[in-house]
C-alpha cells in the first residue's frame, strides 16, 4: 500500500514524535522512507542591517554539518533494523517545499508531527501541518507533538 514514505523533520524532539509511526509503516510495508530537511530562507533584514556573509557563511556550513550528523543517526539505526532511508534537502517556504518534494519525489504517504501550537502563537506563525494538511493531494498522517 504505501512504498514511499515523506517524514519531514526540523531535528527538533518535537518533530521527532512521528519516527516511530514511520518506522512501524516502513517495516509493515517495506517502505522506503524519505527524510527531509527544509532550509527556510533568511529573514528580512531592516533597510540599515548589514550582514557578516562569511560568518554567517560559517554558521550555516555548522548547521548542515549537525542536521547531516543527526540525520547519519537514524538513518544508521534504521539500517540495522533493515529499513531503508535517504534525506533530502529542500530550500524555500516550509509547506510548498513539502509539497513538492512529495509530488516530486511520488510518495505514497506524508507522515508528519504537528507542534501542537494553538492560540496567538498559532496565528503568528502558522502552521507547517495545517498548511500541508490544506493542500497536500495524497494521504496524510499527522501525530500531535506535545514534547519538549
């Protein structure tokens, strides 16, 4: 039934919340499961800002290098359990990247973690999940992260 599996994660405990879920699924169907990061693009600046480019250069080039070690972590724990994973990078807003990577890529199933948000705080930064949930065009499962 499902032989492609999209589990979007921010390396956040939050989003972690639906490893598990992905895991059972690929082992039930031997699924391939799709990890992927989305690299959102900066922030705006105001008109004065300047930017270090070569620190902030460095910073970014440090962060890749701890997403790519903690994504190295699961996909080896998952090798040992006989499932098998890749990770994909994706660049831009978080729910189109999401959904083009999924049509792209033909998964079979998106399997995400909400973060719970609700209220102002919702308002203020939307909602990865219920963005996707709006417009995604092939089945969803969504597991409510309360986590740290």
């Amino acid at each position: 039934m499902y032989k492609k599996l999209l589990v979007p994660l921010d390396a956040s405990q939050r989003a972690e919340a639906i490893l598990p879920h992905a895991e059972s699924l690929a082992k039930s169907f031997d699924a391939k499961v799709i990890l992927l990061f989305v690299e959102e693009p900066p922030m705006m600046l105001e008109h004065d800002e300047v930017v270090d480019q070569e620190k902030l250069a460095k910073h970014m080039a440090l962060k890749r290098k701890e997403i790519q070690s903690y994504f190295d972590a699961i996909i080896e724990r998952w090798r040992a359990k006989g499932i098998t994973a890749e990770v994909l990078y994706g660049h831009g807003p978080v729910v189109n990247t999401i959904i083009d990577t999924a049509q792209r890529e033909q998964v079979d199933l998106v399997a995400m973690a909400s973060h719970g948000r609700s209220g102002l705080s919702r308002a203020f930064y939307g909602s990865v999940a219920a963005g996707v949930l709006h417009q995604i065009d092939r089945p969803l499962l969504l597991i409510r992260s309360l986590g740290a």
